[in-house]
C-alpha cells in the first residue's frame, strides 16, 4: 500500500490518505475513516479494517463475561436460598 502524505478530501488536514473504499475519488484520511458514519456499512474500511474485528471480538468476549456473571448472580441467589 502507498501513503500519500496529502490533503484529506473531508477534513481537508494533510494527512496520510488513501481512496476511500466506498467512494474511490475521495482521499480519506484515518481519523475521517474511523469517525465516518457510513463506517458500518462499509465492508472493507480503507483505514484499520481490523478495528471493526476486534471491536466485534471485544463485544463477544465482553457479552459471553456478562452473561457468566448473571448467571453467576442467579447461581447465588439461589444457593444463599438453599442454606
Ligand atoms: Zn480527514
């Protein structure tokens, strides 16, 4: 991949840019790119593809902890009910 220390098409900063995925004639630089609002729609982001992985991963990990720790919750409940 070549960087191109240009001016962004949005925010218009020089920044390193490179076309935006979903509009090729746009230069794009990474904070437009993270901060963009069709970022969720967007399947393959120019800036930090692997954000929208981890981000994902982090929910799933983050969800499966709560839901542990309901049920955990639960478990206590009904044991200190039992004694
Ligand atoms: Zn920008």
């Amino acid at each position: 991949m070549v960087l191109y220390w240009k001016r962004c098409s949005i925010c218009g900063r020089y920044e390193p840019i490179d076309a935006c995925s979903m509009h090729p004639s746009v230069n794009v630089c990474p904070w437009c790119c993270i901060l963009c609002s069709e970022r969720s729609n967007c399947s393959k982001p120019t800036w930090f593809t692997e954000v929208k992985v981890i981000e994902a991963k982090e929910v799933e990990v983050k969800e499966r902890i709560e839901r542990e720790k309901r049920i955990r919750t639960l478990l206590e409940e009904l044991m200190s009910k039992l004694e």
